[in-house]
C-alpha cells in the first residue's frame, strides 16, 4: 500500500527493541507495514543473510533497505574495519533485495576512514545500483558542553553526498529546522527514518506527533514532490510495558506515517 509519492512505508528493526529481529518481521506482517529496513547490529539473525532471507520468504515482508552498523555497539560487528562493513552492507542488500543501504558519517576518531569518507561513499555507489543513503545526526551534548564527535559533519549536507537519509529525530537532537534540511537535500534526499522529538540532548526516536517536530509537515511535502523513496519508522519503544503495547505505539506510527504521506491535512 503507497501513497500518491509511490513511497513505501518501513518498519526498522531497531524499533521493537528489546525484542528480536525475527519479531520485526512478525509485526511488520501483522501490522501491515510495507516492508522491514535491518538494522545490522548484535542480534546474530541481524547479521546473517540467509536468515533474513527466510523471515522476509515467510513472512512475506521485503526487505526494503540495510542500516549498515554504524553504532558505537556495532564496532565489532562485521569486522572493525569500517569500509568492510560498507561492503558487507552492500552485498546484504544487493542479496536481499533492498534498494538502500543507511550509513552514519564516521565517528571523529576514525580519522583514516573520516578523511576518505565522501570519496569512498561516492566510489562504492559507482559500483552498485544500491543507493548509499547518508544519515545526519547530531552533536553530542552533555549539560553546556558539545562534542562533536562526526566527521566531516554531523550535518552531512554541507558535503557531497549522491543520497541523503533525513532522520527527525536526529535533526531534533542537534535542534536544526528538518524542513530546510530536507530542501537542501533536494531530490538527492532518498530515505527518510520518521521518528520525532523534543530537542532533548537524548535522541528520542517518539512516535510521530509526540514531540515538537513537523512529521506531518515533511510527510506533506513528501507527498507533493512524488518522493519514492522510503519512509521507514524509526521508534524507540523500549518503555512499552508489554509487547501489546509496544505494538500499538508501532501501529499508531504507521497510521500517522501513512495518513500524512497521502497528503491528507488534520486540523
């Protein structure tokens, strides 16, 4: 089910944290979601293609797109070596049938890869047809004091990037206006993480309309520019109480991801 942009509506597996990858799947079937984004990280299944493969077969849920692992928990995840994780991501993708592999700016102390970065990203999109979705995030804060700690940039419109993922829960947490960014991303903007917040130096990740950022607004212009890409539902629900809970937050994401991104205005 797509909205008058052709763009496909995400479940990321980060998002039923602290359940399992496999229970992404069952919840994206049973919720309809159109499709799964993995976030590769510590869960084995996560990391293992086949067994993706057998969970999107089963389930009848594609695999839309990889969240290469990019976290601080993920160091060790497909071998330390950055640009080898890239790779993996990429041939994962190109495996299961996902158009997009998400990739964060390296971390500042990852000096080699951060200098060879926008180069490198550009040379392994020459040799795919997968797109490499850059992702802003945020400096890291902690009372009157900011890190950066992402380079070239946490906001990675200001380097030379063939595709964009916009993240709004990100663009809350380093306090910058999503909308601008999106139109400076263009039409190379290719994947949006749909999530909200309230400029909280904690990276949120609420359900959309819970916090202080335009969902709706972006989802609005989305629809109007005929986006086709996707937009993938990026939630923290780790507070849910129960797994029926948890399920009614991810359902509630998905209603308001889709009501928005058909162009209809709410008062």
């Amino acid at each position: 089910m797509t909205g008058p942009s052709g763009a496909r509506v995400a479940l990321s597996t980060a998002s039923v944290y602290p359940e399992s990858t496999a229970t992404a799947f069952e919840i994206a079937a049973r919720l309809g979601y159109d499709g799964v984004e993995v976030m590769v990280w510590t869960d084995p299944v996560s990391q293992d293609v086949e067994a993706l493969r057998r969970l999107s077969d089963y389930h009848r849920v594609p695999i839309l797109a990889v969240h290469a692992p990019c976290l601080l928990i993920t160091q060790r995840v497909w071998s330390t070596d950055p640009w080898t994780k890239l790779q993996r991501a990429r041939a994962a993708a190109e495996r299961l049938g996902a158009s997009t592999v998400v990739v964060h700016p390296p971390f500042r102390w990852q000096r080699g890869y951060a200098r060879d970065f926008v180069r490198g990203v550009w040379r392994m999109a020459d040799e795919t047809d997968v797109r490499f979705a850059v992702e802003n995030m945020y400096p890291w804060r902690y009372r009157d004091r900011e890190l950066l700690a992402y380079a070239p940039d946490w906001d990675v419109t200001r380097d030379d990037y063939r595709h964009f993922t916009v993240d709004l829960s990100h663009a809350a947490t380093s306090r910058s206006e999503v909308l601008d960014m999106a139109a400076r991303m263009g039409d190379r903007l290719a994947h949006v993480h749909m999530g909200d917040g309230n400029g909280s130096a904690k990276d949120e990740h609420l359900v959309p309309g819970r916090g202080t950022q335009p969902c709706a607004e972006l989802l609005g212009a989305l629809a109007a520019s005929g986006f086709g890409g996707h937009v993938v539902v990026e939630v923290n629900t780790r507070r849910a109480m129960s797994s029926a809970e948890r399920e009614e937050d991810l359902a509630e994401a998905l209603a308001f991801t889709r009501l928005h991104l058909a162009g209809v205005r709410v008062p």
